[in-house]
C-alpha cells in the first residue's frame, strides 16, 4: 500500500491536491469548478489531478485552465 504523503504518486485526489496548496478540499473543488486549476483525469466517478503538471502549472504562475490548456499544447 502506497502511503498518502509518498511524493511518487502518479494522481493525487481532490484532498491530497488541496494539501499540497495548502487550502481544504472545498476550496480545491471551488477551484476546479471556476476553471482555475489545470484538468483532472477522471476515472469512473473520481477526478485526479498529475503532480507533475500541478508542478508546471505552478511555475507558468498558475493561470485559468483554459489558458493553461492552450500554452501546455503549445
């Protein structure tokens, strides 16, 4: 079983996302739903974000998703 503070995660769920940012999950979902945070994967019903991307997203200054979308296809 992979411990929920291992850094090697490949996803992170709305509440390992939230602690990373250090806000709580409502707000992390509020985030999510105003666009303001890079896409989840969604699998079944469950959204997961990469932490790697997250990583990214953070150094590009955290810009709106579709912004985001756009420099990340660029």
């Amino acid at each position: 079983m992979v411990a929920a503070n291992d850094t090697s995660l490949l996803l992170l769920n709305a509440a390992q996302a939230a602690e990373r940012f250090g806000c709580s999950v409502r707000t992390w979902r509020s985030w999510d739903r105003a666009g303001q945070t890079p896409p989840p994967v969604r699998i079944g019903r469950s959204l997961y974000w990469r932490p790697k991307e997250l990583a990214a997203w953070v150094e590009a200054g955290c810009p709106n998703r579709a912004t985001w979308i756009a420099q990340r296809d660029d």
